[in-house]
C-alpha cells in the first residue's frame, strides 16, 4: 500500500500552487487574458523581427539600441495621458481601438518590408516603433484598471501571477518560434502573422462587458493627470516599486544584445533561446506562486528578488556558450517576476479606484520605461566595449543601484501589506456594502 507523502511536503505542494480563481470566477477576465495572450504572441514576433530587421540593415549595436530610445517618448507621453483618460473615459473603448491602432501599426511594418528599398525601410522602423509604443501605452492603463474592477481585492496577486504565466510562456513559445520564422522568412512575414493576432484578439476584447467609472472620476485633463503624480509622489511605498524597477532595468536590460551575443557564440540559428530564457524563468516562478501569499513585507521582497535578477544577468555575461547564458538568463528572469508581482500587489491592493487608471498609467512608465532605456544603454556600451562587457556590467549596475535606492528609501523597504495605512484603507473600503 502506497504511502501518503509527509504532511511537511504537503504542505509545501499547497503553498506553491497557483490559485486560478480568478480564472474560475471571473468572465471578463478571462476575455482579457485571452485577448492578451493572442495579442502578445504576435506582438513577440514583432519584437524578434524588428532588432533583426535593423541588423540586417545596418550591422549597428547603436542603431539596433535606438529603436528603443525611438520609443520612449511617445510612451511616456502616452502612458501619462492613457492613465488619465482611463479615469475619465469607457475603459473598454480606449483598449479596443487601441488594439485596432496596433494592427495598423503592423500593417505598415509588413507593408514596408515588402515594398520599401532597404534604405527606406530604416526611418519606417524607428517611426512605426515610436507610434507602436505609444498606442501600447494607451491601452495599458485602461486594460489594468478594468481588471482591479472585475476582480476581488484578495484575487489580485493571484491575478497578477495568472498575467505573468500567460505572458511569459507567450515569451518561451513567441521568440523561439519568432527566430525560427524571422531567420527562415523574413520580417514581412512575421509581421503579417501578427496582424491575424490583432484581429483574432478584437473578437475576444469586443465581448468584454463595459466596467462604470468611480463616482469620484474627474474629467480627463493635465491637472487631473498632475493630481495622479502628485498622489504617487506622496506614496513612498508606491514611489519605492516605480524606481528600483526602472534602475534594474535600465542597467540589466539588455535585450538589443542577443542577436550579437547569438552571434559571437556561434549561435545564431538558436537566437530565440536568448530571447526565451527569461521567459522560461518567469514561467516557473509564476507557476509555482502559491507560497507568496503568504509573504506580508512586499517592499524588501521586491528589492531582494531586483537584486537577484542583476545578478543572474552578470553571471550570464561570463558564460561560454548560449545553454548556459541561457539557464542563468532564466534565473534571472524568474526573480523578475516575482519582483514584479510583489510591485503588483501593492499597487492593486493600496489604490483607490479614482486614482487607478492614473497610477496604472506610472506602473506602465515604471516597467517600460526601463527596458526601453536598458536596450539603448546596452548598445552603447557594446560599441564601446562588446556585448558581453555591456551584458556584465549592467548586471553589476542593477545590483549597486537597487541596493542604493534600497538604502534611501527606508519606508518603502519596511513596507508591511498586514500594517500598511493604504492596505487597510482600501480593504476596508472593498468590504463595505454599496448602498442601493
């Protein structure tokens, strides 16, 4: 007769579990998941074709870094602005013509790679990019601030974790396939593959049921949007997650990197793996999420779980062929993740709904912001001193700059979900009965 496994290991099994309820429960959820993981399959193939497509046509480190630096501006406009108007404007509208925006934007990207001589296509690149990220960043705060509604309090962590699954096995899946395609047929053709995404993802996003707005909205204007800033400014908890994501990422992020590393070892037709690796890591730290119920001090959980991710990309830089950069790649991108969810449950479990799209609107800022900026440090430092010098030391930055604003922001860092002020508040305010 079989024996039962000690209670001790039981118990572990059940910590680490993925709670799914909010899947379970939640219709419209589900309608956005499965818009967003459609969508970001596709959107993952334009993000392997774009880099490679830029190399094809000018063998720059720099001119591959400054598709992101292209980028910046219009998502920082935008996601600023996005964050208003989900405050003010019907949240489902904002994210359905948004994501008929990005189709566009597909569109042009195959269109260019079709017709348009080599050196045309350059301008087209860096444009399309710029235009891409902003129509992301408007759908962004809305999407998120739909979610906060449709679900409990209590589901949003588990909500969260269910989002970076989805998202990073799209991350496994989408770049290994997107090398494969973009190596064997070209950027048109991964572009075209993400249009059927868009249009595949609309049906999904048309069914979603439209979510009111807070009483307390106010009209979509530059003061509103200060008054959003000003709020998380006066938040140091909240103040804390936007800036050691953004120094992580701006030193350790070093995606425009990996179709010269893939180079450099030898490796090109396995490029995906890179872009993978990460992916694969988050996937298993989501899928094995259970346990951080159960963690309360989110701030220090953030900064220990930064703190790894620069370490796994500095060991990853010294590695000797892609297998192993990419298992360090992975750990790396595993702490990410968990990173990002602890940042995720204090923001959705702290906000007031008033405020949600507006503060959605800095999250967006605070985890693209980085990336964008990372790939363009990490260019710049490759042309001075090759990619596995910029892959090293920006994990060495990472690592020194989280342990500095770890130092500085003190309250941030002792932030506890059981004690905090703004917890207790909005779950007090949850718990309440509305009045009919």
């Amino acid at each position: 007769m079989p024996t039962s496994p000690p209670r001790s290991l039981r118990t572990l099994l059940l910590r680490l579990r993925m709670d799914v309820s909010p899947i379970r429960e939640s219709r419209d959820f589900r309608l956005l998941l499965g818009s967003g993981v459609v969508s970001m399959f596709g959107s993952v193939l334009t993000m392997v074709a774009v880099p490679f497509q830029m190399k094809q046509l000018t063998g720059s480190y720099v001119a591959v870094g400054l598709v992101s630096l292209a980028e910046f501006g219009p998502m920082v406009v935008c996601g600023l602005w996005g964050g208003a108007i989900a405050d003010a404007l019907d949240r489902r509208k904002i994210v359905v013509l948004s994501e008929v925006g990005l189709c566009v934007t597909s569109v042009l990207l195959m269109a260019s790679a079709l017709w348009l001589p080599p050196q045309a296509q350059i301008p087209v690149l860096y444009v399309v990019a710029g235009l891409s990220a902003g129509l992301s960043s408007l759908r962004g705060p809305s999407e998120q601030a739909i979610i906060n509604r449709v679900l409990r309090l209590d589901q949003m962590g588990a909500a969260f974790a269910i989002q970076g699954l989805t998202r990073n096995a799209g991350m496994i899946v989408g770049p290994a396939v997107g090398g494969v395609i973009v190596v064997a047929f070209g950027p048109a053709t991964s572009y075209g593959i993400d249009i059927v995404t868009f249009l595949l993802s609309l049906i999904l996003l048309v069914r979603v049921r439209p979510v009111s707005l807070a009483a307390e909205a106010a009209p979509a204007s530059l003061s509103s949007l200060v008054e959003g800033v000003r709020y998380a400014l006066r938040r140091p908890d909240l103040m804390g997650t936007y800036l050691v994501d953004i120094a992580a990422m701006v030193f350790a992020f070093s995606n425009a990197l990996f179709p010269f590393l893939a180079e450099d070892l030898h490796a090109t037709p396995a490029l995906g793996v890179l872009y993978a690796a990460g992916g694969v890591g988050s996937v298993i730290a989501s899928a094995t999420s259970g346990w951080t119920a159960h963690v309360h001090r989110h701030g220090r959980a953030v900064i220990v779980s930064a703190t790894l991710w620069g370490a796994g990309v500095l060991v990853a830089s010294v590695m000797p062929n892609i297998w192993l950069m990419a298992v360090f790649l992975a750990l790396a991108g595993g702490a990410d993740m968990i990173s990002g969810l602890f940042r995720g449950i204090i923001w959705n479990q702290t906000i007031p709904d008033e405020y949600r799209g507006r503060l959605a609107g800095i999250e967006l800022l605070s985890y693209s912001t980085g990336p964008m900026l990372g790939d363009a440090r990490a260019g710049f430092l490759a042309q001075a001193g090759g990619p596995r010098f910029s892959l090293g030391l920006g994990g060495l930055l990472c690592m020194g700059a989280v342990a500095a604003m770890a130092a500085a922001l003190p309250r941030f860092r002792a932030y506890d979900a059981r004690t905090d002020e703004h917890a207790l508040a909005e779950r007090a305010r949850r718990e309440t009965p509305v009045s009919p």
